[in-house]
C-alpha cells in the first residue's frame, strides 16, 4: 500500500509522531538523510508497524498517495529552506508540505506564499507536548494554505490529544504563519508559567520549606484551579532525589536556556505594540539567571534585606496559590492580546475557542485553567479581553489582593519578583481610567514640540509653546 504521509526528520519528535500515526492506523513512509538512521528505526521502534522506509527524497514520495503528504520534523530555518528546495522540483500542484519544526511565523508567512505560487500547499505546524505529547497525542497547532486542511485534517486530529470531551486537540489556526504564530504564543505562555512558578518556589524556600514539603504542596496545589501539566510535574522534580537520596533540583545550576520562542514572543509584542509584560520578564529572567558569574560576585556586595519567614505558612501558601492563579489569568490575557492583534494585522480570523481547546491537552501549557478561557471565548467570541468575561473578572476580583500581598512581601524581604509584579503593575494599569500619560506628552512637546491631544479634542494634535521661546513649529513637520 502507497503511504499517507511521509515523515521527514527521525530525532526524537519525528520518530514518536511516525508511531503515533502509525497507531491510528495511517502508513507513514519515513525518512532521513543519514541512511542509517532509518535502517535503524526499521529494525528497532518501528519493527512490526507498517511503517515503510526510504532511502532518498525520490523514493519518499514515490512511496506516497496522490496527493502527497510530507511532514518536515527538523531544525527549524535554513535547513527546512533547503529540504523544501530539493522536495519542490519531486512535487505535483495540489501536494502538501507541513514543517512541524518551531518556526519563525514571518517565515512561514513567506514560505506559504512562495510554495503556493507554485502550487504546492504548505502548513506550518505547531507541535507541542515533548517525546510523551508525540507520542502518545500532542496539541498540534497547523496554520497556511487552507486548501490543505481538509487533506490532512483527519490524520492530524486523529494524531492530536483529546480534550475531556473527546474534541481534537487540533484545528486549523489560520492562513500564512499563524499556525506558527500560535505555538510561538503557546511557548511564550510556557516561560510565563515556569517563571511563575520558579518564583513562587524561591518564596517558597524563604519560608523555609523542604523538598518533601514543596513537592506535597505542589501535589496539593495540582487539585486545585493550578490544575496542570507544570505544577504536576514541578511537584515530580521537587521530590526526584538522586541516588545518594539527596534531592536533585538544588544540584542543578541556575543558568536557563532558551532556543528563541519566548524570545520571539516578547519581540513580536513590541513590534505590535502589546504589553505582553508577563513574557518579556520570564524572557529577561532566563537572561539574568545566565550572568550567573556576575550574580555571584553581586551577591556579598549589593546590600538588601535578608528575608524573614512569614508568620503563619499555612496563610502564606494560602495567598501565594492564590497570587500564582492572578498572575496566571493577567498572563493569559496578555497572551490572547497578542492573538488578537496579530489576527487582525494578518487577517488571520484567528478562533480563540479554538486556541483554548487546542492547548487544552497535548501541549507543555495543557491545564483545567484553558478549558475555562474556551468556555469565555465560546460564551462570547468576539470578547475583549480575557478580563472582562465574568468568570475571571470574578476571578481576578477575588485573588487581586492576594497577588498584591506577595508581590509586597517580595519587595519587603528582597525576593525578585519579576513575573509576578509585572502581572500587578500590568493589572493596576489596565484598570487605571486616567494615567499619568499626559505627562509623557506633555514632556515630548515640551522637549520636542512632539504635540500632544487634549481629552476635550481627542485626534487633532496641537503644540505649545512651553518656555515663551523656541517658537511655535510642531516637529512632526519634519519629524525630528
Ligand atoms: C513544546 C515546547 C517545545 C520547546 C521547548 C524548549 O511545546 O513542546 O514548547 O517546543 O522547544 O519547551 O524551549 P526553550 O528551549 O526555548 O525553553
């Protein structure tokens, strides 16, 4: 039998995604260029699957059923650029190209046009949820040509997570890169919440705590409105021990990594103009933690309060699970502005229902918590904000106060706070009717007859002349 999909790429991802689809009954011809590589999938993992091999791009898709399906599961970039050259030419009109790589959506955007002109579909898709998500069902986000949807549209849900109500973790995002679009959100999302996390463990160790009593708090932590992948497997970590029963996490240097998603995430929020605040500080966090060697010589010279423990620690991670679930909502709402934006500016129609649901299993954020964002944006999907649904206005109105007490216990005992007092300063202005702004105006004209709008007239722009001198011409005349 011809193949329905061909599988290029057999690293970790690509390997699990073959059997995966392998299990749902689909025949998946794989490929990788170093030959032995899929000799060796043949004869190990996918010995007694369907699974069929190639040796080379040629043979690939001669293997496959009309119209052809190839999935690209390698490093994202240049080397995709040149295996989608050496594909085009083996192609007919009507074929699909999917990249499950984490590619820069402004790529995509170019590669669905370019393919397109030549009348190959392309996909850029959005593959999350680690080796297990592969494997066994990740959330996959696919974006570009729509006329490629209904080829591959059956063999990506049947791939994809289930949500609690069997709905596919999957659905088509929209055109150009907004598939990419929504898993570089998603991976952004992702630094918010391990750096929420990271933060309340380090208030966490200040009240004292020990590895068996943060792992159980974690666990406790799991059942509630927490309820997610991290917090689960944060627990997990907290109570891993090494085989000298020591446990690991503080063996583990702190200097984070990052290949460029979250990056890209708070990049994209200030071209559009967004404040995805939340983020960007989960982003500058991993930049700090990597000058470690300044941090250490920093530390005995740089004075600050030492931190005491709070009174009662039953109160204490009380309001601390109550701050993480605040910061977590204003994180998220941060999040789908920066959907929505993007979607308008792409005309991209972007289904945030449909987001929600995808996330909602499968993928490294999947919680309780997106099923609730679902529920918002199907109750109304032309909603706002995520804030003024009233299920978290009522929820930001109940754990807003809690949020302020840890940011301030934070500030008061010299714990950075980065994540969590972004989401508060970013709450208090958004709620703010009337800021300080006209100063910020008033300023630029004052300097530089940068113009300003008075609330009585708002769209037409006017100059004063501050000082009595300097003359009354606005600079946007020659826009200095
Ligand atoms: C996923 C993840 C994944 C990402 C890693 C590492 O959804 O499965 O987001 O795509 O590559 O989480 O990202 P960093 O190296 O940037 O932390």
């Amino acid at each position: 039998t011809k193949g329905d999909i061909g599988l290029i790429g057999l690293a970790v991802m690509g390997q699990n995604l073959i059997l995966n689809m392998n299990d749902k009954g689909y025949t998946v011809v794989a490929y990788n260029r170093t030959q032995a590589k899929v000799d060796k999938f043949l004869a190990g993992e996918a010995s007694g699957t369907k699974v069929q091999g190639a040796s080379s791009l040629e043979e690939l898709v001669g293997k496959l059923k009309s119209p052809r399906v190839v999935m690209i599961m390698i490093k994202s970039g240049s080397p995709v650029d040149g295996v989608i050259d050496e594909l085009k030419p083996l192609l007919s009109p009507g074929d699909v190209i999917i990249d499950g790589g984490n590619e820069d959506y402004r790529i995509t955007n170019r590669r669905v046009k370019e393919l397109g002109e030549a009348g190959i579909l392309h996909l850029g898709c959005g593959v999350s949820g680690g080796e297990e998500g592969a494997r066994f069902g990740p959330s996959l986000m696919p974006g570009g040509a729509p006329e490629a949807w209904p080829i591959v549209k059956d063999l990506l849900q049947a791939t994809a997570a289930k949500t609690p109500d069997g709905e596919p973790c999957c659905d088509f995002m929209g055109s150009g890169g907004a598939g990419h679009f929504v898993k570089m959100t998603h991976n952004g999302i992702e630094y918010g919440d391990m750096q929420l996390i990271c933060e309340a463990y380090s208030l966490m160790l200040a009240q004292g705590m020990d590895h068996d009593e943060l792992a159980a708090t974690f666990t406790e932590w799991n059942s509630s409105e927490l309820d997610s992948y991290l917090i689960e497997i944060t627990a997990e970590i907290m109570a891993f021990r090494t085989d000298d029963g020591e446990p690991l996490l503080p063996l583990i240097l702190d200097k984070a990594g990052q290949k460029g998603t979250g990056r890209l995430t708070a990049i994209s929020a200030l071209d559009f103009g967004i404040p995805v605040t939340l983020i960007a500080e989960a982003v500058f966090a991993r930049c700090l933690s990597a000058l470690k060697d300044q941090r250490v010589r920093a530390a005995p010279q740089l004075s600050g309060p030492a931190a005491s423990s709070a009174d009662d620690r039953t109160a204490f991670l009380d309001k601390l699970r109550s701050a993480l679930y605040a910061a977590k909502i204003l994180s998220y709402a941060q999040g789908f502005m920066l959907l929505a934006e993007a979607s308008a500016k792409f005309e991209w129609e972007l289904n945030m229902a449909s987001i929600a649901l995808t996330w909602r299993e499968g993928c490294i954020i999947r919680s309780a918590f997106l099923g609730n964002i679902a529920d918002a944006y199907h109750k109304d999907p032309s909603l706002e904000n995520l804030l003024f649904d009233d299920f978290f206005n009522a929820a930001i109105t109940k754990h807003e106060s809690a949020l302020r007490e840890v940011v301030a216990y934070g500030v008061l005992n010299g714990i950075a706070l980065p994540a969590f007092s972004a989401a508060l300063s970013f709450y208090d202005g958004f709620r703010t009717a009337d800021g300080s702004a006209c100063l910020i105006q008033a300023l630029r004209d004052r300097f530089g007859a940068h113009q300003y709008e008075l609330k009585s007239n708002p769209g037409t722009f006017i100059h004063t002349n501050w000082t009595g001198h300097g003359g009354d011409v606005a600079s946007s005349t020659y826009n200095a």
